[in-house]
C-alpha cells in the first residue's frame, strides 16, 4: 500500500467475543476497515471470519492487499485456527484473485447465492485458509 499504514482501532472483545478492527489509512485518510471475528460462536469460534471494507477513491493502490495480509496475521496471532468467508461474490473477480493470492482456497460455489443490483443471481465463493 503506497504511503500508507494498516492500524489496530479496536482489539480484544467485540460484541462478547474476541476479536479486532483495523484500519487502513493513507496521507490521514481512512482508506479502508476490517473486522475479525470468530465466524461462528461456541465449537466453531476457533475459525475467523472478516469483514472488509475499501473507499472508492483508494481502489487499486493495494488497501484490500494490506488490509488481508493484515488481518491473516492478527487472526493468527490472536490464536485462530483458520479463516473462512462465507460470501466472496463471484462477479468481485479482483477480491476473488485478491484472496487466492493470499492462500485462500475457494472450497464451493453456492449457485445463485447473492442477488447483485444490477446482474441478478450470481455465485458466491466459500473460502477457506488454514492458519496455523
């Protein structure tokens, strides 16, 4: 990411379970977010899971690349076993190439899974990395 840095804004304990925001920001700009927690509670909190947002005006100058690297390595140091997203739209080609890049595995396709604005039905990715 050019001239830009990935901070922690929120660590510890988000909505009763552990967790953290990030914050991507170029020239004292907030450029993007991520939110990691556990994707499921109970036995399936082992596994994280992340949210991620990205401005516009900051496309293509490697914020979702550092904010994913970013939030592969909290989750790991804060003891996850592994990362799954359960809803990669597949008309999002450059996340898709995004998170391949960085060691996900895309483990199904789920036919018709999100209804995009302006294309109707399309696929969604379940992805998956192991982390530790």
């Amino acid at each position: 990411m050019a001239a830009g840095h990935v901070r922690d804004v929120d660590a510890g304990v988000l909505d009763g379970a552990r967790g953290a925001r990030l914050v991507a920001e170029i020239d004292g700009r907030v450029a993007g977010t991520v939110e990691i927690h556990p994707n499921l509670p109970g036995q399936g909190s082992h596994v994280a899971n992340a949210g991620f947002m990205v401005d516009p005006a900051f496309r293509g100058r490697g914020v979702g690349r550092a904010l994913g690297g970013a939030a592969i390595e909290r989750a790991t140091k804060d003891g996850f076993h592994a990362m799954q997203f359960n809803a990669v739209v597949a008309t999002n080609t450059q996340a898709v190439k995004l998170w391949h890049a960085l060691g996900f595995e895309t483990l199904t396709l789920i036919p018709e899974g999100f209804r995009h604005p302006s294309l109707g039905l399309v696929d969604m990715h379940l992805m998956y990395k192991v982390l530790t």
